[in-house]
C-alpha cells in the first residue's frame, strides 16, 4: 500500500468535512477524480454548474486547526487508504473516510468483538456482559462498544487487561457520560478510543448512528445483552447484519422489557449466546472478512460533463424507495459510468441521495 502523501492527507481530511461528502459521495469522488485532491480541485465548478448555493468546502485554516486540536491531545489520525486503517472496518460498504484515536490503533486491527446493550441495565446483564468480554479477551479477541452506560461500561471493564476499543458519537475527548470519566481515563492509557467526529466536537443525536456502524464494521461479530425494541443496540445489530456479521442474541425474561430486543432478534435468525461457546461454534466456520477490490463505476470513460438532460432523465426514475444504480442505468439507457456520474452530481446538488451497495434514492 503506497503512502498517502502530505498533500493528499490534507486533502482528504478537508474533502471528508465538506458539506454534503458522507462516506459514499467520499468513495465514489475519489473514484472518480482518482485523488481528493483532484476531487476538491472539481467540486467548485461541479456544484456551480448544478445550481447549488450555500455549499461549503471548509477553508485549509479549519483542516489544520482541527488537526492542530488533534495533535495537542495526542490523537492519531488515520485515513482509509493507510496502513493502519482497520482492514475489518476497510470492508464496510463504503467504509468511514477517517478515525480519530487515543491510545493504541493497533487493537483495531486484532480480531474484535462487540458487545453493546441497555444503558439501564440490570445488574445480571452486565455481569453477563463484563464475563462475556473477559472471556472473549482470553482467547485473543479486542472487545468493542460505545462507552455508555450500563452492558457497554461492563464489556470495556470485562475487557480492559486484554483490549478494548470503545467508539463515541463526539470527538475523541467527548468524555460522554461524564460518569464514565474514569473508564474514560483508563481506556485511553490501555486501550484505544475512537471517533470519526472533529477532535472537540460534543455528541449530538445524529452522531449516534454512525457511531454504531463503526462498532459493527470493526468487528467479527455484535452481542447484544439486554435492549428494547427501539434502541441504539438493535440498530447496531441491524448494521452488524448488513455488513455481512454474525449477530448474537442473549436471551432473557419475557417479564423484562430489556429482554425484548434480544428476543426478537433471535426470532429473526440471531444466534442464540449463552456464553463463551455459541460464539465461538459460529466462528469455526465463520468467513474472514477482506476489503474487497476498488471496483469504481466511473473506469469506464470516466465522464468529466454530464449534460444536463442526462441528470433529468435519472432525477426522473428516483423515488423515496432505494434503487439500485444498475437499474437506472438500464431504465435510462445509460452506462453505469454516466449512471455513477449523473447520481453523484445530483447528491451533491441535494437533489438525490446515495446510499451504501450502489443504491440510491430522494
């Protein structure tokens, strides 16, 4: 793997804070454009040529202050397309375009576990939870939450001599709850914290989602002890399953509605975990998680103009259902390179939106 240059270091950092630029329009503008830097050279004229107002690229005195607050903190800031950059999370459709950490990165890239549940939990649930991740960090596996309360807090401290990761929804020095603070402490001393927020940036609700796809993308597999229907871990699962993980369910009481995720997960094909050996029966024959080959729609002729009667044509065939962009290519009579092009530009524009697998919807 070839080094990112300094120059496209920065470029990357300032073109992943760009308004609009989540992870799929990120992947698909280096492809595209074959560099950030190329990519932020195009996005100006790009986004006048399609109307769009309001639109900012955040100056180089954002990028080096936040890089600035990095470096006075100590965090490590690693960019998909280096070295270090977890290969599990690499694998994820399309991946975060950066981490921001504390501690030792080098945990990420051991086989991790993730363990996540009810942040009022029962005090069963995260004694399940703390073993759990004991066990899991005796046999060789870092163990991966969200520093929240209740099961997340149990599996850090289950896991905190053998390797914990834990990934938060603010910046890297969010310390979120404060009543972790402690295990806050003593995870960046021992273990790794992570974030794809700006290093100062405070946890907001939108940030959550995210946050949780890491947890899901670093990992071989997500347990859940102890959730609601409507919570963060089932969606966590949720992701987890999208990604191609195992998901694992510990069952509980009926008579507990923190029982009632976990339940329902196993009825939808979970696996069921009572302990240490359900999950490791499914890793004997669990497939190894690889980043697949940069397979860009845009080789073929590379469309630098798409006109403006092309964009109308796939603008037209989109709806609130997602669609996948072999579809509107075929609806369209267009090639995927032009179907790849015409989608990215309409995103930028705020006219469409793109989604993971090469889906895309309004």
């Amino acid at each position: 793997m070839t080094p990112l240059s300094e120059a496209e270091r920065f470029a990357r950092l300032r073109l992943a804070r760009t308004d609009r630029v989540g992870p799929v329009a990120f992947s698909q503008l280096l492809q595209r454009y074959g560099s950030a830097e190329h990519a932020l050279d195009a996005l100006p004229d790009l986004i006048r040529n399609r109307g769009r107002t309001g639109y900012a690229i955040p100056a180089p005195d954002a990028v080096e202050a936040e890089l600035e607050a990095g470096a006075r903190i100590g965090a490590q800031l690693i960019l998909w397309g280096e070295a270090d950059y977890p290969e599990a999370l690499a694998a994820v459709d399309p991946p975060p375009p950066l981490l921001w950490t504390l501690g030792d990165p080098a945990l990420m890239r051991r086989p991790c576990m993730a363990i996540v549940g009810a942040r009022i939990a029962s005090a069963g649930g995260q004694q399940i939870a703390r073993g759990l991740a004991q066990q899991l960090g005796e046999s060789g596996h870092v163990v991966v939450s969200g520093l929240a309360r209740g099961v997340d807090a149990a599996a850090h401290l289950g896991a905190l001599d053998t390797g914990t990761v834990a990934v938060l929804g603010g910046g890297v020095d969010d310390v979120y709850p404060s009543d972790n603070a402690d295990l806050y402490r003593k995870i960046a001393e021992r273990g790794c914290i992570v974030s794809e927020s700006p290093v100062g940036a405070r946890a907001q609700a939108r940030d959550f989602p995210r946050r949780n796809r890491i947890i899901s993308g670093l990992s071989r597999g997500v347990v859940v002890v102890e959730a609601e229907i409507r919570s963060g871990s089932l969606i966590t699962a949720r992701l987890a399953g999208e990604q191609g993980r195992d998901v694992f369910a510990v069952p509980g009481s009926p008579l507990d509605p923190r029982s009632r995720g976990p339940n329902e997960l196993l009825r939808q094909g979970a696996i069921l975990c009572e302990g240490m050996e359900d999950i490791e029966r499914a890793f004997a024959s669990l497939r190894t998680l690889r980043e697949s080959p940069a397979d860009s729609p845009f080789d073929a002729g590379r469309p630098d103009q798409i006109e403006d009667d092309v964009l109308e044509r796939v603008e037209a065939l989109l709806s609130p259902s997602p669609v996948s962009r072999d579809e509107l290519a075929r609806a369209a009579r267009l090639s995927i390179a032009e179907t790849a092009a015409a989608l990215l530009e309409l995103d930028l524009a705020g006219r469409a939106t793109l989604l993971p697998g090469g889906m895309a919807s309004v």
